[in-house]
C-alpha cells in the first residue's frame, strides 16, 4: 500500500488489447492528491483509453487501478467510479442536447443517485447556489434557459467542465477540452482549469503546446500506450524521443 | 407550483385540456347515451360508446409505449403482450362470473376447460373469481413480466435494434405459449362468451357506458402520471437516457434502473388499457399476442407524436378511426394504408400530427408578429411565447418532446 498511499490516482503495469493490438502496453502513472498533471502524446497513444480504463469503460487485461489510495477502480462500473468521485469530460464535447443548459447541471449535481429521490425531487435553494455559482464559472449565465444543442462547440465544452464541476468529484479527467476553441476561449479555459486545480486533482489531455504551457504543471507524455517520459514542459519536450515521435513532426 | 405550470407552457395547457375533456366525456358520453331518448340528435347510440370506449384503451397503450419509446429511447415491439396480459387477467375473472351459466353448466370450470375433460381447475385459476384478486394481477403480472424482461435485457446493455427485436421474440413466444391448448387458457378460442361484471350484465347499455367511463378516467389518470413522471428530475433522466445513455453513466446515474422503472411502469399502464379493452370486445384470445398488433401500436404513436403526451393519444384514435373505415370499405387494403401510413410519417412528419400542427401555428403566428409590426417594446414578449425546440422539425433521433418550463 505504502507507495498508493497519498495518491488520488495509481495505475501500475496497465495492459489492455483490442484484438490483439495493445492499446495500453505496461502504463504506470501516480497522480498525487491536489496535484494537476497534463498528458501528451500523438494521435493513437492510448490517452483516451486510459481514461477509459480510470472511469470504468474498459476494464485493463491486467495492472493495477487505484483510487484514493484504496479503491480498486478494476472493480467497480462506470456509475459507481462516478459517484466515489470521478469526474470526466469526453474528447467529444457531450452535453444532453435536448435539456436546457440549467438542466443539464440539475442532472449533473452531486446526490442521490436513485429513481424515487428523482421522481420525487424538489429544487433546494442550496442547489439553486451551486448552479448559479457554476454558469457564473464558465460563463453561461445568460445561457441558462437555452437548449444545449444550441450552444456553440466551445460552449458545449465548457458546459461539460461544467457539469464536472456540478458532481464536485475529487479527481477530474479532462479529455482535450480546448479541441475546436478560438485563442480567446482556450486562454479562458486554462484559466477555468487552474482555477479548478486549487482544489481538484485533474488530469488534462491536450495537444496544445501553448495551453500546457499555460497549465504550467508537470506533463507526462504518452506513446503506443505507455509513457514516453515525464517531467515539466521544458524537460518533456526537450527530450529527443518525444520531439521524433510528437513534436518534431 | 402546479398550477404556475398550467399556464407557463402550451404543452402544460395542452395536457390539462386533454384531461379534462376526458374526464367531461366520461360524464357526458354515458348521459348522452342512456338519458337522452335516442329520437333525440344528442343521442349517442351504444355501439358508439363501445367503439370509443376500445379506442381509448388503444389510446392508453400508446401512452404506455410513448414513455418508454418517445421519452426513453426504448423502442419496444412488444407492448401488445402486456396488453393482452391484463386483458386475460380480466377475461379470467369474467369467465369465472359465468358460474353455471355456460354450455356445460360446470359451476367452477369454465366450458373449455369441461369439453378438454379437465376435471379440476389448475392452480393459477385460483383466486379470480375475487375482483379484488383479478385486478391486483392486471397489474401484477405485466409489472412483473416488464420487469424481469428489463433487468436481464437493461442490465446485460441490450439497445436499439436488438432490444426491438427481443421484445418482438418476448410478445411471438406469448403468442405461441397460448395458442396451446394445455396452457389452460382457452387455447386458439380464448376467453368469450362472458355474462356479468361485478354482478352487471357486460352486454347492458349501461354497463358498457359504465366502462366507457372508466376507460375515459383511467386514461386521464394514465396522462396525469405520465405528466409528472415526465416532468419530474426522472423523467429528465429517460430523456438524457434516449439521447445519451453513456454520459448519464458517467455522471453516476444508472440507465438500466431508469429504463426499469420506465418499462415496468408503462407496461403495467399497459396491462391496465388491457383490462379495460376486453369487457367492452366481449372476448380476449391468443391473436392480441400477434406482433403485428404490437407494431400498429408504434404507428399510432409515431402518427400522433412520440416524445408528446397527447400526440400517442390523438395518434391512436385518428388511426383506428382509419382502420374501422378502411376495414369496412377496402379491408384489403388496410395494411398497405397502414404501412404507407408509416413511411410517411417516417419521412415527413417525425414529430407526428402533433409536431405538424405546432409548426403550422407558429408559422401563422410568425405571418402575424409580422403583420402587425409590434412596437419594439413588445417583441421580447411575442418572442418568447414560442417555444423554440418547436422551431424547426427535426429528425427522428433528435426528436424532443415539448420544452418544459424551468422550475
Ligand atoms: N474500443 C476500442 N476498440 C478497438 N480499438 C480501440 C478501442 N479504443 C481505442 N482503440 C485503439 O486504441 C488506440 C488508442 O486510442 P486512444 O486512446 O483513443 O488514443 P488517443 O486518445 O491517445 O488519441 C487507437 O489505435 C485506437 O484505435
Ligand atoms: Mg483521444
């Protein structure tokens, strides 16, 4: 347990194939309590599927997954992951497009997870705080009664981060959340996120150099789905494997 | 506050309006009927009542397939069996009230059971000569068969497609099952040739009134709980469930127990349209199970609205309207009718009579706006009375049901 112990997230000798081809080949990576760490890696590294493995959807072929310090994450389903506190946000911005930007954060807010509690829900005013103070965040108050599918992609985006923030997970797991933004709203976004940071634990995969460099956090670069090297920005992309495989083409 | 919801949104308004014109018509259909002499031209003659009466027990499965289908995602090709579930609950009780008024005069067995030489009743005959016990099962057993069925099917993530066709298999096997003589249900004949309901002769003018009047109050309870189901966090859920089940899963919540909950609740509202149905046809038999049934029922509600509350209902009753009249006039013709019907609707119409009819009205209302060149101040106001989800018509799969006002 002793190395598991202080970290919020612990993958160790991760493996998963998909018809034969190993998508995660041997990953291990610690992410401490509190800290934020940005992923790297071309197109195909095994960035998302590891984010897939941590929430549920994949379960690996063999490795250790582990939350908290304590919690087998190899053991438990995707609805279960997400109410012990993880949090994500697809690389496909994915919003209920049929609801209002109000309702999918009443959707999204931490509780009770049941059907009667559902049927049966009456806003709390508590609640009502919670979902003013998260358009305010990102920024979609004027948004509020407006179906999603009406919002722009970056809108979109920012919704999901904010839908995140609704469940208050412990660790989030940010999948290219600036895809697709103008430079005004992907200052913004990092801006969002290390706000996020003071009091999340966050994973942010993303293919921004400037972004990750706005992050200012330490960077794990992926490649054929184990790690290529880590360390901070300077050292990551200093490092001549990585610029032959990522950067430098 | 519920009454606030009245009157901040059509689709409210609409509700309402549908509840209370059946809640009137079960009221007035049966003075109509048995009060005014029938020289009168207020006479409303009895095969009439019968006829509306069945229709709206269409109208109420339709409803039942519309939760899960329209508001949940789960297109069920099947909903005829809890249909016909409910029905043979109710028609076991009316045989058992035939005593020994039958062919054979066999006081306990029912006729078919006496010329299959049974000399005992089987077990699961026990208990519905009790109305109280046949109605606990008109729920019971489509509730419990829904809900089996959905915790196998939910839980091992059988969608789409797969599911249709599961559900299809699900409502074929019933079929099979009680074509069988031995099954102990009348076999090919069914369940007929009924006498008393509740000590009332099921042929009387006024009974079939009578039953009428319940069919109309049953289906507006069945809107009611539609309505709050629908308009409830839940009822968000099967929305966010249809139109993305996985990021529901991610955000913590189970689809499989929403989708549950929908199919089970819905196919009891089934079982109960069921009930309601056979007292008023005389007769429930092995042929309510046939597929086909199950099918015309997704062309009714796809004709009226899915994703509407009302749209199932006026969907089911223009549709069968059709059918009496095609069946009557080229009765050859009617599953081509029925069929082309569906293309269409398919193609043209994906929000069905209702979504047309929403479209049309904010046309006019937009022509109008436009008309009359409201004085800039006034604009928001008009703007904001059209819903804009109504705006354009979508396709199927982005098909949304009427934007409920922010609570
Ligand atoms: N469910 C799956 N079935 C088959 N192959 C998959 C599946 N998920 C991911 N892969 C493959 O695994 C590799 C890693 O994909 P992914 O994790 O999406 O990469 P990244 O997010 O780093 O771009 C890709 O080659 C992808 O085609
Ligand atoms: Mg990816």
């Amino acid at each position: 347990m002793g190395r598991k112990g202080g970290t919020i997230l612990y993958l160790d000798g991760v493996s998963v194939s998909f018809d034969g081809f190993r998508a995660i080949n041997n990953l291990s990576l610690v992410l401490d309590r509190g800290e934020m760490r940005a992923i790297i890696g071309p197109n195909g590294a095994g960035k998302t599927t590891m984010m897939d493995i941590v929430t549920g959807k994949t379960r690996p072929d063999a490795g250790e997954v582990f939350f908290d310090g304590s919690v087998d994450l190899t053991r438990h389903d995707e609805a279960d992951i997400a109410t012990m506190g993880i949090g994500r946000k697809f690389q496909k911005p994915t919003v209920f497009e049929g609801h209002t930007v109000e309702d999918n954060l009443v959707l999204s807010l931490k509780g009770p997870r049941s059907i009667f509690p559902a049927l049966f829900h009456r806003r709390s005013a508590e609640e009502n705080r919670r979902i003013d103070e998260i358009l305010a965040v990102t920024r979609l108050e004027t948004k509020r009664s407006d179906m999603a599918a009406s919002l722009s992609h970056g809108q979109k985006q920012w919704l999901e981060i904010g839908m995140l923030l609704a469940q208050d997970p412990k660790l989030l797991l940010v999948d290219e959340p600036v895809a697709g933004m103008t430079d005004a709203e992907t200052a913004e976004t990092a801006r969002l996120l290390k706000d996020i940071a003071r009091t999340h634990s966050v994973i942010v995969v993303e293919h921004d150099m400037h972004f990750v460099r706005e992050l200012g956090v330490k960077v794990t670069c992926l490649h054929e789905g184990s790690v290529l090297s880590e360390g901070s920005l300077d050292h990551v992309s200093s490092d001549p494997r990585v610029i032959e495989v990522y950067l430098g083409r | 506050m519920i009454t606030g919801r009245f009157f901040a949104s059509g689709a409210d308004r609409r509700v309402l309006a549908t509840i209370l014109v059946l809640l009137a018509a079960a009221v007035l259909v049966p003075v109509l009927n048995l009060a005014v002499p029938q020289t009168s031209m207020f006479h409303v003659p009895t095969f009439m009542v019968a006829l509306v009466g069945k229709y709206l027990c269409y109208a109420m499965l339709a409803l039942a397939l519309d939760l899960v289908w329209g508001y949940c995602g789960i297109l069920s090709l099947g909903h005829g069996a809890f249909f016909a579930l409910g029905g043979y609950a109710m028609g076991m009780y009316l045989m058992r009230q035939i005593g020994d008024r039958g062919v054979y005069g066999n006081p306990i067995l029912p006729d078919f059971m006496v010329f299959l030489n049974w000399k005992e009743l089987p077990w699961f005959w026990y208990g519905f000569d009790q109305f109280w016990f046949a109605a606990l099962m008109v729920v019971l057993v489509p509730g419990a068969l829904a809900f089996a069925f959905g915790w196998f099917a939910f839980r091992s993530r059988v969608t789409g497609v797969y599911l249709s066709i599961i559900t299809q298999a699900l409502t074929y096997a019933l079929l099979l099952a009680f074509f069988r003589n031995d099954m102990g249900f009348g076999g090919n004949n069914g369940l007929t040739d009924f006498k008393d309901i509740l000590g009332f002769n099921v042929q009387a003018g006024s009974t079939r009134s009578a039953l009428f009047a319940a069919s109309a109050v049953a289906l507006a309870l069945a809107v009611y709980v539609t309505w709050r189901i629908v308009g409830s966090k839940f009822g968000k859920l099967m929305i966010s469930v249809r139109d993305a089940e996985s990021r529901t899963r991610f955000l913590g919540w189970r689809p499989e127990n929403i989708k549950l909950f929908a199919f089970t609740v819905s196919a009891v509202m089934a079982g109960i349209a069921g009930a309601l149905f056979v007292p008023q046809v005389g007769i429930i038999n092995p042929g309510e199970f046939d597929p086909s049934n199950s099918i015309e029922v997704v062309v009714w509600t796809a004709v009226g609205g899915r994703g509407t509350i009302v749209g199932p209902i006026i969907g089911a009753l223009l549709v069968n309207t059709g059918k009496s009249y095609f069946t009557g006039a080229l009765p050859d013709l009617w599953l081509f009718a029925l069929g082309g019907l569906f293309v269409c609707v398919t193609l043209f119409l994906p929000r069905g009579v209702l979504g047309l009819w929403d479209q049309l009205r904010e046309r006019s209302e937009r022509r109008r706006t436009e008309a009359d060149a409201p004085p800039p101040g006034d604009a928001p106001a008009i703007v904001r009375a059209t819903p804009p989800a109504q705006a354009e018509p979508r396709g199927l799969g982005a098909a949304t049901p009427e934007p409920q006002p922010a609570e």
